[in-house]
C-alpha cells in the first residue's frame, strides 16, 4: 500500500510536479487518503502535501506548480498516523534539507523514534517513516555520503519499506532502498530515471525496467543507475527488461463502450479472461500438479478475495483426484504451521504478488521448513514470483478497481485447470468425463456473458437491498466460497454489513438474528447439497427471512420458496452444475456492483481500502 512516484531527468522543459502527480494518480489503487510532493528547487526542498485524493488536491494545479528540477511524490494508505496533512508523505528531518517518502511499516519505529528525540530531533508527524530523515540526517552530520547514510540507516530499521531520498544539498542524484515493500526502476537511458511501487507510475513514459530487490539500495542520476548490496557492500550489475504489457487497462473503454466505473468495466472483460485463463497450455500446470501430488502435504494460502478462491480451488482438485490440501489465510499462516512438515508444498494465491501477509506465510514455509513454493499470480515480475519455486500466471491483466472481480474469476479458474490435469496426468477421472469438465469449465465464459446481458434483475434486486444494513450470505460445499465473495464484495463496495456461513452452519448460532424482514441471500446450484440447503431455506423463511437465491436456468424448488431469485445459464449436466462456481459468484460481484452504485458510492476506491496490501 501506498504510491511512490519519484523522477530525475535532464530534460529541459520537465513540468516535475506535472509529471510525478500524474504518475501518483497511477497508482492511486495503492492508497487514497492523502498525498504529497517534494522537489529539490536550488539547494531547497520544496514541499506540498494535504489529505484528500490527488485530483481534489490538484484542482487548481497545487502540485502541478511545485517549483523544482526533481523529487519524489506519495500517495497514502495510513498506517500510523491519521490520514490528516501532517502525517501526509513526504517528511523532512531538523534541517528541512532531507525528504522522503516511504511505503511499508518500520517495525521498531518507537523505540528509534525515543532515541532520537532524546538526541533532540523535533518530529512532525504520528508516523513510522519519520525516524528516516532524521536518522539518515545524523549520519550525513557525522560525514557519510547521502547514499551511505541511507545504507546505515536501513540497516538500524526492522520491518519493510520501499523509500526514496532526496537531499537539498545533492542535486545530482536521489536515493532508494528496499526490503519487503515492492520498488521498481524505469531508465531512458543517459536521459531519465523513474523510481515507483509499481510500473504503471511510469509505463507511459518508458518500458525499460528495472527491479530492486530486498536490501538493495540504488543511486538515482538522470538516465543511469547503480544498485549496491546493503550488507555485502558491494555494486550489483543492473539487469533492465522491457514490460511488455500497455496502458490500455488504465481506460474506462472496452470494445468501443464507455464505462463509468473500472469496476463494472472488469466485470465486462471477465468473459473473455476466463476464455484466455482455459485456452493456456496445459503443460503449463505440469510442474504445479508433479509438486502437489509429490507433496507429503499440501498447503493453500492467500487473503480476502484470492483465499475465496482459494477454498474453491482446494475443494476442486480433491474432488479431482488431487490430496485433501489445507486451506490457511496467509495472515494466520506462521502461527497456525509453526513448524513446517518435511516435503511440503505451499499453493500461494494473490492478484497483486505483493501481499505482505502472503509473502510472510510463503518466506516462513521456505525458510523455517524448505518447503516448495507454487504461486498463482496476477502480476507478473511482482514479489511473491521472486520467492516462489513455481509460478502460474492468471490471465486477468491489470485490474484497476480496488475490490478484485476479474481477478477471483481466473484463479478459481486456474486452480480447476490444475485440478483437471492431475486427473489427467495420474489417471484419477476417464478421460471422457475430464473432457466433459473441460468443456463445461470453458463454457462459463459463455455463461458470465449471458449474465452481462440480462442484468435487469439483478439491478432490481440492488434496489431493493440498498435498504438493508445487514445480510447474510448462506450456501454449502464449494458454493460457500461464492457466498464468502458475494458478502466480502458487498461489505466492500457498497459498506453493508454481511456475513456469511456454512449453511448448515446458520441453525448453531447465526438463526437467532433472523426475525421478520431479514434479508437472506442463497447460493443454491442443483449440486449434492442442493436438497440440504432447501432444508436451510426453510428454516430462514419460518422464522421470518426474506431470501433472495442464486438458482440454476430451471430451478423450480428452491426457486418456490425464495422471496426472489437470480438466474444463472448452466447447463442441466453435472459437468455444468461442477463447474460454475465462478458463474455464480460473479452474479453476487454484479450485485455488489449495483448496490454500490444506487447508493451513490465510488466502487473504484472504497473507503480505507487500497489494492495491494504491503503491510502486515
Ligand atoms: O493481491 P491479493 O490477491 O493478494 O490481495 C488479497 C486481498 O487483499 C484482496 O483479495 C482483497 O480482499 C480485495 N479487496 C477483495 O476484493
């Protein structure tokens, strides 16, 4: 979390201000509750920042107008500190002539924080990142260089940050450094130097990249770069690479239509990147399926949405034929397996590969228990790929809005991939009925577009549950994933409290909030549990529930007994019905959607929310 954006150039009509706001607006996914520039103008530091988003704060061209040759800028995700101007990124030290910006969580802030004031540093703000200029301040008073006293100053900092330095007094270069939090390097070479949380700060501006890895510091000069190793001492060879995607995802266009969201823009791509996500080559998922079923045990991990995933995933290659595999939430992961068993193979699912909680569980199963590492990953070159023995790329593309949509859809759709090859690699289904699974599984990119366009009831039902301040989500097997997605969707894009259960689950407790008038909402696809969550149903409806269910095409049970229903185009096969978990949970996203939108909210940048969470 958080959006760095810093630029060093020699070109002479650089509107730096300009061009660093436009880049943090890039990365505004990131974190959205305040932002802030800092350029070097003739040997001062020349700072702005507010709370607010970047385009409020800009209206009149405040950032635009920082005078200055060149600096750094940082979109906020607060962490410590409220989201108010004073705590807004970049701070300063004593002297007003060191900036920085900082993405991550200093660990053991306070207690550096203690020392320095007692050394007589007066600080500004609640945060973390403010030890950074005053430290790297004592070890440029003490005679270091800015890039040595920013070598020293790391090494005193446990936690992760990805920073950016700039120095009144050294106008020739800017300084970085990295450990856990994601900092990448863009290069015109001999011309323009960018540094950034991610790529797209800088894509339009050039494809050359370059990543910098844990505890790795690099000096910054116009067009060049130089990485050195912080506890070795020494110089790396720079190794740049061109990113191959474009900027296309930054537009709200899709096929010649306007969307007025990225959310619901995403959600029309879903079709055609479940159609990519099945057409990928199946030897492919050789090495995934040869470590899964080579494995002693079997781990699978990830947060919010991607554990959702997750869970539907491990639920698809048991049923396969794969082993029973244990789904753990990446937060809850090094103290849940705090001893890793010998040849065990950990599944890591994450959109942005930047997950620090996922990335902590994975380092921990590595490190402490050399366990195999196969991550499915959204974003190429991102650091959970770094860390990771095997990686499966998910077809998704950059997906803009902050509440992941496109995104859960390929990985379900990956990790049923997978689970279909292992029936096929070791012959645990006929080869008849994993054609039959294939087809179907390929066919929900149909089934999704069919959904796209008969979207008038699900518009209707928003409608009618804008009204509600709490529902539930109740569904049973690998349904419940879907549920878990549509009520996680829900809290997140449209701010109503949802929870959901394990159907059975609902009678040992969660029974007893339901009187007259409370909503309800079903997944019911005609699958092994389908006479089971009649029952349930039942039980809503007598004690009261109004209950809205997600049905089959030709439902007619559950469909009698539900208040109303939402249809979904499956074939009336057990391939189909095996299959369509992602049909269904996408109905719950476009719900989520619609609810948001008729409260009037902003789907793309809920509130307290940012796209990729880098702090534990
Ligand atoms: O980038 P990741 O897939 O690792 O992110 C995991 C979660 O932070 C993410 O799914 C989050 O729950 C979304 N806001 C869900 O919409």
């Amino acid at each position: 979390m958080c959006g760095i954006f810093g630029i060093i150039s020699t070109k002479p009509d650089l509107v730096v201000g300009r061009q660093i706001r436009e880049g943090l607006e890039r990365l505004e996914y990131r974190g959205y509750d305040s932002a802030g520039i800092a350029l070097v103008n003739n040997g001062k530091i020349e700072l702005r920042k507010k709370s607010g988003r970047i385009a409020v704060i800009n209206k009149h061209g405040w950032f635009d107008s920082t005078p200055g040759q060149f600096g750094v800028g940082h979109t906020r995700w607060a962490t410590h500190g409220k989201p108010i101007q004073f705590n807004a990124h970049p701070h300063m030290d004593c002297t007003e002539k060191i900036a920085i910006v900082h993405n991550g969580i200093v660990e053991n802030y306070q207690d550096l924080k203690k020392e320095l004031l007692l050394r007589g540093h007066k600080f500004k703000s609640d945060t973390d990142t403010e030890i950074f200029p005053h430290l790297i301040e004592e070890f440029i008073a003490k005679g270091f260089s800015l890039k040595d006293a920013v070598i020293e100053t790391v090494k005193k900092c446990h936690g992760a940050y990805g920073v950016v330095v700039i120095h009144a007094d050294t106008p020739e270069y800017m300084v970085v450094a990295r450990k856990e939090s994601p900092l990448v390097i863009g290069i015109i070479p001999g011309e323009t130097t960018y540094c950034a949380s991610d790529i797209p700060a800088f894509l339009p501006l050039t494809r050359e990249a370059i990543i910098l890895d844990d505890d790795e510091v690099a000096i910054l000069k116009p067009g060049e770069v130089e990485i050195f190793r912080v506890y070795e001492g020494t110089q790396k060879e720079i190794s740049p690479f061109e990113v191959s995607y474009t900027m296309d995802a930054a537009q709200k266009t899709l096929d010649g239509v306007q969307f007025p969201w990225y959310m619901i823009k995403e959600l029309h791509e879903v079709p055609q990147k479940i159609k990519e996500q099945v057409q990928i080559p199946q030897t492919d998922l050789d090495e995934f399926c040869k470590g899964i079923m080579e494995s002693d045990h079997v781990f699978i991990t990830a947060a919010g949405s991607s554990y959702y995933a997750a869970l539907a995933g491990k639920f698809q290659i048991t049923k396969f034929g794969g082993p029973y595999i244990e789904a753990i939430l990446c937060s809850e992961f090094i103290d849940l397996v705090p001893n890793i068993p010998k040849n065990s193979l950990i599944i890591a699912v994450s959109q942005s590969g930047e997950t620090a909680d996922t990335i902590e569980a994975v380092r921990h199963a590595r490190d402490k228990g050399d366990a195999k590492i196969c991550s499915i990953v959204n974003q190429i070159g991102s650091s959970l790929t770094r860390y990771s023995d095997q990686v499966l790329v998910t077809t998704a593309g950059p997906e803009i809005a902050v509440a992941s949509q496109k995104a859960f859809c390929t990985q379900v759709t990956a990790l049923t991939l997978i689970g279909l090859r292992i029936a096929e690699l070791y012959h645990t289904l006929p080869p008849m009925e994993i054609k039959a699974y294939r087809e179907s599984l390929a066919n929900t990119s149909s089934i999704t577009k069919q959904i796209l366009l008969k979207q008038g009831i699900i518009k209707e039902l928003a409608s009618k549950l804008t009204e509600y301040n709490n529902i539930y989500f109740l569904a049973r097997g690998i349904s419940y994933a879907a549920a878990l997605e549509g009520a996680l969707k829900l809290k997140e894009v449209a701010y109503i409290h949802t929870e959901s259960y394990a159907a059975g689950e609902s009678k040992h407790g969660p029974i007893a909030l339901i009187e007259e008038g409370f909503p309800v909402i079903f997944v019911a696809p005609p699958d092994q549990t389908y006479s089971r969550i009649v029952g349930n149903i039942m039980e809503m409806k007598s004690r009261g529930a109004i209950v809205y269910s997600v049905v089959s095409d030709e439902d007619e049970n559950v469909t009698s007994i539900s208040d109303y229903v939402i249809r979904i185009p499956i074939r009336k096969n057990k391939y189909a019905v095996e299959t369509s978990i992602v049909p269904f949970a996408f109905s719950l996203q476009l719900l989520a959607y619609y609810i948001s939108i008729k409260k009037g909210l902003d789907p793309d940048k809920p509130r307290n929310l940012a796209k990729s969470v880098t702090v534990k």
